[in-house]
C-alpha cells in the first residue's frame, strides 16, 4: 500500500449497584487473552472493517486548499439536506483540521491540482426519498458504496444513513506520509451492517452526565458505526429526566433539582446531534424495580414495606394495585411517546425484588383475591402486562429485560426481549428466539467490569449467533449492546473506559462473521484508536504505544 503502510507502522510504534447483575455476569478476566503481533494490517486503519475492501497500491494527492466534498448531479439530496451539508464539514475538519481555510488561495484563486491528485468525493443518494429529514429507525439502510478513484471519489447510498458511514470510512482511509502530506489508495468499498442494532447503554442516574460528555460520546459512536445509543435515564439512584407532565419527579428525584437534571431542551439537542450522525435515541424507563427516585416526587407510586403488621418507613418496587399507579403510568409513557420520536421505549422490567410485597398486608390480600396464591411473579406479570398495554396504546414498541420473557409475561410478537444474563445466555438466547421474539444480545459486553490487560479482545471474540437453533431463530438476533452502568463512572473517566473497549463491539457487530484475526484487529484498533485521541477522544491505549498525536488533556 505504498506510503499508507509507513502510516500504519508510525501509529503503532511501540514505545448503590445493580443487585443481581454482579451475580450474573462473569469476569471477562476468566478467558485467556492472545498476545498480540505488531504488524501492518493489509486494510490500513479502517475500523470497523467493511465487509467488501479492495485498496490499491496506486496512491493520490489530497490538498486541502483544493478538496471538496459535494453532492452528485444525479442525487435526491441537494444542498438543502442540512444532515448532509453538516457532515460534509464536519469530515473536511477531522481530515484537515480546517487547514485548509487557512491555505486557501492567497489571491482567491484554487491552484491546479496535479495528476495523481484527488480534489473531489462526490455524495450520490440513490433513492428517491433520502430519509434527510427523517430519524434513523432499526429498519433503515445503511448500506454504501465508495470508489476511491480519478477523476473523483464516489460515495453512493440508498439513504443519508449510508452516506454518514461512508464518509466515516473515507476519512479513515486518508493518511499523512512522512512529509506530513495527505494522500489516499484508490479503493473500492462495498458495505453495510451485519446487524441493525449496533448500541451503546450509558446509565446517567447513578452518575449524572452533562450533556457535553453524552454528546461527545455520540459522535465516537458514530465513528465506530454504533447506531443505537441506549439512554438508560433513570434509576434508584437519581431522576434527573425533567418530566412537563410530572416535574415534582425530577424536583424530588434528581441529586439537583436545577444542576442534575436533563431539561426538555437537552433532550431535544441530544436527540437532533443523534439524529445528523445516524444515531437512534432509545429511553429506558425501568419499572417496577430501580424506582426509588420515582416515589420521591410520586405519592403513593411505591409500595410501603412493613415490619410485621408495622410500616417500616420504606418503600419497595411500584405498587402494582393500585389504580391510581396506572394513570399515572399512562400519563407519563404519554409525554415519553411524544418526547422521543424513536419507535421503540426500553420498559426495564428486572431485577425485582419480592421482599416488601410480601410484607404488605394489602398486597397479600389482593394476591389471594387474584388467586396467585404465593407466586410473586405473578404479581410481577400482572404489572407488566397492564403497562405493556398502556404503552401499546402510545403506538410505540417496546424493549425489555430477559426477565419479562421467562417470567412467562403474555408479550406482542413484536416485542423485543434484551438478554443480558452471561451465565447460560446461550440458552436463553435459544428460548427466546424459539419462541419467535426479536433478540439484542448483551450479556458478553458488560463494558463497566474492568481488568488487566487487553480485555478488548474477549469482547471482540464473541460470536453473537453462537447458540443452537434454526437459521429462522438466528435471524431474530437483531444486534447487540455495550453497556457501561454508572456505579463507578461519571463524567471523568466514563470516555476512556469506554473507547477503545466498545471499539471491539462495534466491529463485532458491524463486520463479517469470518472478521475475527486478532493480530489484525490490534494493528487496526491501535490505529484507530490514535484517530479517536486525534480527534480529542481520551480513548484509552491497548498496550504500550503513541500516538503521533497525543491527547492533549481538558
């Protein structure tokens, strides 16, 4: 590959928790890692790798005073495409660093650009209806094509989806020779994902995010191909989500009712700097457990725990007897429906714990009245069942937790069942698409455990459709998600403890099945990883290396 190999060679030179789930993830200590082989990757830095690449040794110019990028004649997004038009910039800046506003021409004029130059990537949405101004769903087309080539590059995709990671990959292909200049290999790029669901889970109730560090972690997602950023908003913890309907929700709940919170307004920026970058929003909202904020500001939500035929003075999971919790209820997935425009909500529904309903004198009496003699989990799916409907009525699918489905709850078909249980996940992988539900995977990649050493490559090396069944079965399986809980993360490590970690997800969910080279892997996510502190992401080193551009801190 010419002067991109010396590239490659430069970047590498080496020189309050959540219960059960510490019971059911295992140690990503427990399996043994490879020791990685410093070498040059045939494929460069291209992070995660496309499913079809061809790079030539034929190599080209790129000038920035003289690069444009700009939309083919034959596209359905013109310049009024604001997504687009937004992105364009936003890639001439990762790959130039604005110098090229600062080398321009001194008289006005563009220089000529030489023979063996590239001085244009023309973007060609193919489809009649670009989805420019429409939000990315789990069903959109992310596909594209790049042709690296004179007389200009060509970016063609069905959608704007498409387009974004294009220009992503075209980025990554462009690299400096030693004498600083920019060139790119004339390449050929056929792509698109192997899963629909590419996510990231960031928990902002037990350690509040500023909007700032969610942003920035947005756009590293969108580097990485992730596509699904999993907004686990509220828990025990804290209830920083302003609620127009409910605000004593957040007054109470939050650890500031003022600093803490996430106000309609930063829930709309986040939600738009999503959307330009391809990036769905999905909301959790977990119930009936991890609600102790909700009861703060809600009278009555939760359920009062006894001792004996005493109140103890504390409240267990929502009160699933009361009328009164379902109006509630119904109000409040009324205003979520409307907030965020995402076709599905995440209900939660695990991790529930049966003490204080067993203690309630009111609650036993409504178990015999029901005949659910002294099956909590009936109590359980009572509850579940009632809220699933309400939200049902919102038009909005819905996401839950493992523990819904093998609680035996009565689900829609379309219901999207998340496992997250690492002991037997296979198993349960195979029952719940046995009985014909969509399927995310996450069990594997509990990103918040850490441990010595390159525990990136236990994340790379899982096979999500690694479990028996039918090929029908494995077609439910609609992708996977990295999740970072916030016991011991906030806003001052939760960046590098999580890139280049959720790189390895990425690929793994983006990529071939056959794309499982360790060797390589390194060499690429090492490169990639450099890009990523390049571009001001604290991304944490995988061995002992630099970076020709370090961090340079706050």
């Amino acid at each position: 590959m010419g002067t991109c190999t010396k590239f490659v060679v430069l970047l590498l030179a080496l020189g309050f928790s959540l219960g059960a789930r510490f019971n059911d993830i295992e140690d990503p200590q427990e399996e043994e890692l490879t020791k990685p082989v410093l070498e040059t990757s045939k494929f460069g830095s291209l992070w995660p790798l496309p499913q079809e690449v061809q790079i030539s040794e034929v190599v080209f110019k790129i000038v920035s005073s003289r690069f444009r990028i700009t939309d083919a004649k034959e596209s359905s997004a013109g310049p009024s495409c604001s997504l687009l038009q937004n992105a364009y910039r936003r890639y001439y800046e990762y790959m130039f660093g604005g110098g090229g506003k600062r080398q321009a021409g001194g008289r006005g004029r563009r220089a000529m650009a030489g023979p063996s130059e590239l001085t244009e990537l023309q973007v060609w949405i193919t489809s009649a209806d670009s989805d420019c101004d429409a939000y990315p769903a789990v069903t959109s087309d992310e596909s594209y094509e790049l042709t690296v080539d004179l007389p200009f590059a060509v970016l063609k995709a069905p959608k704007v989806w498409g387009a974004l990671h294009g220009l992503e990959t075209f980025s990554q292909l462009v690299y400096e020779d030693e004498y600083g200049a920019k060139n790119i290999n004339a390449t050929t790029i056929n792509d698109f994902p192997r899963f629909a669901h590419r996510g990231i889970l960031l928990d902002s109730s037990r350690h509040f995010l500023p909007i700032k560090v969610i942003l920035a972690n947005l756009e590293t997602m969108a580097w990485n191909k992730f596509n699904v950023f999993h907004w686990h908003i509220v828990d025990d913890q804290s209830f920083p989500y302003l609620s127009q309907t409910f605000p004593q929700l957040s007054q109470q709940g939050a650890y500031h009712p003022y600093t803490h919170v996430y106000t309609p307004a930063d829930v709309k920026m986040v939600i738009e700097y999503a959307r330009l970058r391809g990036i769905r929003v999905v909301p959790e909202f977990d119930t009936p457990g991890h609600t102790q904020s909700w009861g703060k500001g809600q009278k009555d939500l939760l359920t009062p725990c006894y001792t004996g035929a005493v109140p103890s003075g504390t409240f267990g999971p929502v009160n699933p007897i009361l009328n009164t919790t379902y109006d509630f209820m119904s109000q409040f997935f009324k205003e979520i429906s409307m907030v965020f425009p995402d076709t599905y909500i995440h209900l939660g529904g695990d991790e529930v714990d049966f003490t204080c309903w067993k203690s309630n004198p009111d609650v036993q009496k409504f178990m015999t009245q029901q005949g659910f003699g002294q099956d909590y989990t009936k109590l359980e799916s009572f509850y579940i069942q009632r809220l699933l409907n309400i939200v049902t009525t919102t038009q909005k699918g819905y996401v839950i937790w493992q523990e819904v489905f093998d609680n035996g709850v009565k689900l829609k078909p379309e219901t999207v069942v998340h496992v997250w249980k690492s002991r037997l996940s296979g198993l349960e992988m195979a029952k719940v698409t046995g009985a014909g539900y969509t399927t995310i995977l996450s069990a594997p990649w509990y990103l918040d455990y850490i441990s010595y050493a390159q525990d990136w490559q236990k994340y790379y090396k899982v096979e999500p459709l690694n479990f028996l069944g039918t090929e029908k079965q494995k077609k439910l399986v609609i992708g996977g998600e990295a999740c970072l809980w916030g016991e011991y993360v906030d806003a001052t490590n939760l960046t590098p403890r999580l890139w280049p970690r959720a790189s390895a997800v990425g690929e793994r969910l983006w990529s071939d099945k056959s794309v499982t080279d360790i060797n390589d892997a390194y060499n690429r996510l090492s490169a990639h990883r450099c890009r990523m502190v390049e571009r001001g992401i604290p991304a944490e080193p995988l061995f002992s290396s630099f970076c020709p551009r370090e961090y340079k801190g706050i």
